[in-house]
C-alpha cells in the first residue's frame, strides 16, 4: 500500500488522538477538519480523507451534521507498520 505524505500525517494525527470530523452543511457544502487535542481545528483535503476510507484505513459514524472518524483495524496495521519504518 502506497500512502503520500498526507496521508500518513493525517493517519498518525488520528492515532495520536486528533479528531478527524465532516461537518456536512443542509447546502450538501462538506468540509473535513481535524481537530488536534491542543490547538486549532485544521482544514483537510477531501481527497486525502476519499483515499483513507476507500482503502479501508479508516470508517466513520456517518452523523449528521457532523462525522467522526476513525482507524480502522487495518488503519491500525498501517500506523504500526510506519512506527516500524521511523
């Protein structure tokens, strides 16, 4: 499995303990933040967070108005296998 940069980054955020959320608008307007523990909510490309899920690498609630995500058990497999690359 071949993940970019921001991927990776967004992947080992998630399992540092940010939250990656989609807050979905009554316009169908959907912006995707990760919220760090400390600190600003940070805008992610929709792109980065399409490719996460249709690998399977992480899964939502799929809530209204506003999505939480997280690692799946093979986006667990993958944040390990980085570890072991660092």
């Amino acid at each position: 499995m071949k993940l970019t940069a921001e991927q990776k980054r967004l992947l080992l955020a998630i399992s540092g303990g940010s939250f990656l959320k989609s807050h979905r608008y009554p316009d169908g307007e959907k912006l995707y933040q990760l919220h760090p523990l400390d600190g600003p909510a940070q805008a992610v490309d929709w792109g980065v967070v399409e490719a996460l899920t249709g690998q399977g690498l992480i899964d939502s609630n799929k809530k209204f108005p506003a999505a939480t995500y997280w690692l799946t058990d093979k986006g667990r497999a993958a944040v390990a296998a980085l570890a072991e690359q660092a």
